[in-house]
C-alpha cells in the first residue's frame, strides 16, 4: 500500500527550508501532496498564489512522487479526500513544536486516521523563515539564496 503524505502550509513564499523537508520526507513516503492553504490567520498574501503554484511546481518537474495542490478546508478533511495517512511539518526550533504539536493533536482528533510526522530542519536551513524572507523582498534585499526557484 502506498504511503501518501500531505505537506501543508501556506508558502508565502516556498523556502530552501521547505524543499529540503519534501525531499527527505520522499525517502519516507511513496507519494508527497504540498498543500498550499489559505490561512484565516493570514489576511493577504505577500506573493501570489498562483505564482507560487507554478513556481513549486517547475522544482518539481517531472516528479510523479510530488503534486502541488491549493486547498481551502480543513487539513484533516483534505488528507481523507487524498488518502493521506500523514502530515508532514518541518520543525526549526522549540516554538515551533509547541505550535504544530496543538496543530497535530487536533487534526488527530479531526481525523483518527492521521499521524503528523515532525522532520527537524536540516541546520542550514533552521534560520530561514517565509516572514523574514518577505521582508527582505519587500525591500528590495536579494533572496535568490533562499528560495529554489528565481522571481
């Protein structure tokens, strides 16, 4: 049976950090959705979601293991409707396993089927953030290192 795992976030923008998760979460998992949410906490997006769409998607050409959706559900509900089994989050520090450990318990609430599977950061990646990133761009900074696709 194939192992089917949902990357879920909002990618404002897809970092090197988050590549890097979906690249070692594919030596776990036969086949890796990036879910791209809409965030209720997140007002307006800094870059568009059709933009970011396509730009994920050219990293990942020609991989029949990765597809990039857009959703605006519950997690919980997307991961039935795939048949995914697994969340995937990638953790850079102690702040962020208390947020996606609440995150993580409700979607096993929401759904008994699902188990959230953490990856730490690789270290080189553990100081790059989307909100840093959008700042930097916003002013006219240089992100091209950060990111694994050009804009």
């Amino acid at each position: 049976m194939k192992k089917t795992a949902i990357f879920p976030g909002s990618f404002d923008p897809y970092t090197k950090g988050h590549h890097d998760i979906v690249m070692r979460s594919l030596d776990i998992f036969d086949k890796v959705i990036i879910g791209i949410g809409y965030n209720s906490t997140k007002k307006n997006r800094y870059f568009d979601i059709d933009l970011m769409v396509k730009k994920i998607e050219s990293v990942y050409e020609g991989m029949d293991s990765v597809k990039v959706i857009v959703y605006n559900e519950l997690t919980s509900t997307l991961a039935k409707k795939h048949g995914a089994n697994f969340l995937i989050r990638g953790l850079r520090n102690t702040t962020d396993f208390e947020y996606e450990n609440t995150i993580s318990q409700m979607n096993r609430y929401l759904n008994e089927d699902l188990e959230t599977v953490f990856l730490i950061t690789s270290p080189q990646y553990a100081a790059i953030s989307s909100t840093v990133i959008r700042e930097v761009h916003r002013y006219g900074g240089d992100v091209s290192e950060f990111l694994p696709y050009s804009i």
